[in-house]
C-alpha cells in the first residue's frame, strides 16, 4: 500500500514514525525497508476489523455469498469467452431465493480502509474462482475486473463518514458497506447481514468464523524513538505504543 511504501522510504522526520495497516508487511517489503535504511523495525498485531454489508433496521434482511455481491455490485459479467455489461437490476436476478428488491447499495470511497477491506474480501474474494473470469484472464489483469464497480446507480460511493447517514436517509431495501465499528457505533440502526452463511459479531469475528475480517498490524520505527540513536528522535512514540496495547484502548474483550 501506499502508506507502507512512505514508511519504508527512508528514515528522518520527514518520513513516517508509525504506520497502521490491514495487512502483515512481507518479506519482500521488509527487504525493501532494509535496504533504505529502516531497520529494526517494531511490529504489533493491533486486533481485528471487519467489514459489513448493513441494511436498515426494520427493513427486510436477507443473507448472501460474497459471490453474489460480486455479481451484484461488478461492472461487468462474463458471459462466453468475452465480458458484458452488468444488467441485473434486482437481487432476485442473482439468485432466485433472494428478494425481489431493487439492487441499491452505498460502498465507502476507495481512499478508505473498509473499502479496502471490501475489496480484498468481498469483491476479489466472491469473483476469484470464478470459472469464466479465470479462463478468461490471466491473474494479474484479473483483479481489475474483480474490482470493478458498475456506474449505473445501483453502486453509489460515498466519503466514508458519508455512508451511515445516506443509509439511514435511503429508499427501503438499500444496502451499505461499512466496518464493524460503524455498525456498533449506530446504536442498533443497522443491522449486518449474514455474508457466507455467518453474521458478524464479536464472537464470529474474533474466532475467525466469519471471514470478511482482518488482523490490523502497527509498525514503528525504532530508528525515530526518543533515547535511540538514529536519525530523527521523535517523542512520543514509545508511549503511544505502550498506549495502543493497553486495557483501556482494547476495551471489553
């Protein structure tokens, strides 16, 4: 990601101390950090996030697979050996036991971390074994077409801290993307629909059961903390880690 790439630029104040991000940095990424100059670098496994397809609450929930909402929410379908526009219009076209609603759901901006969680998850996750895409396309053109997110109306990107609210203002029957802390957050307006067959929550979430979730990793410089040597000594960061592990920023459970 893009945030790695600044951290692992090199060291001095004007380059990242700290760095959160949704995925273990890899080796090959290390290896590059190494080679300008960052090194000895501090790595902690934060806790889990999730992200959640949510719908009102009062309005009728159904569950899906991440490979219907691929179908659902994709740019483009497959169809013989080439790709054609995505015209479902109603969840009932997926799949004939799901709703006969319209297809509306918000989806936060790409710059966001749950998108990135979406992406990764649902959308590559429901389109990755698909027959046609892999006969079709080689596996590095393949995650473009798994990402992509039709325009006609039934996909509507949001600023993240905008998807809540337009959620809650929507037609019946709409659908959002949003982590799993918006949705405690929403003080039970939302409710999370079950994605491959399991509904998100502390326990399913944390045991690893629903799948749509990911461990969070900080990483630090040891190079920039007060009272080592190195280029750049920073205050704060010692405590801001002892801060981030505690009890109290854990929470319940």
């Amino acid at each position: 990601s893009r945030m790695i790439e600044a951290f692992c630029q090199g060291v001095g104040p004007q380059t990242p101390d700290i760095a959160i991000v949704s995925r273990r940095m890899p080796r090959a990424v290390m290896d590059a950090c190494n080679a300008n100059g960052v090194r000895d670098i501090i790595e902690v496994r934060l806790g889990l996030g999730a992200v959640v397809l949510a719908g009102r609450r009062g309005d009728a929930a159904h569950g899906v697979s991440a490979r219907q909402v691929w179908e659902a929410l994709a740019a483009e379908r497959p169809e013989d050996e080439e790709f054609t526009p995505n015209r479902q219009r109603y969840w009932s076209d997926i799949a004939p036991h799901l709703p006969q609603a319209e297809i509306r759901v918000l989806l936060p901006s790409e710059a966001s971390g749950t998108r990135a969680l979406f992406d990764d998850l649902v959308m590559e996750g429901g389109c990755r074994n698909v027959g046609r895409i892999r006969l079709i396309f080689d596996a590095a053109y393949r995650r473009s077409k798994c990402l992509a997110v039709r325009t006609d109306g039934h996909a509507v990107t949001l600023h993240g801290d905008e998807v809540v609210p337009a959620l809650l203002a929507a037609p019946p029957g709409t659908l959002a993307v949003v982590s799993y802390d918006q949705l405690i957050s929403s003080g039970g307006n939302l409710v999370a629909l079950p994605l491959d067959g399991v509904a998100p929550n502390t326990t399913t979430i944390g045991n690893l059961d629903y799948e749509h979730a990911r461990t969070f990793f900080l990483y630090a410089k040891r190079q920039h903390a007060r009272n080592q040597q190195g280029v750049g000594v920073v205050r704060g960061i010692h405590e801001f880690l002892v801060e981030s592990t505690s009890e109290q920023a854990a929470g319940p459970g």
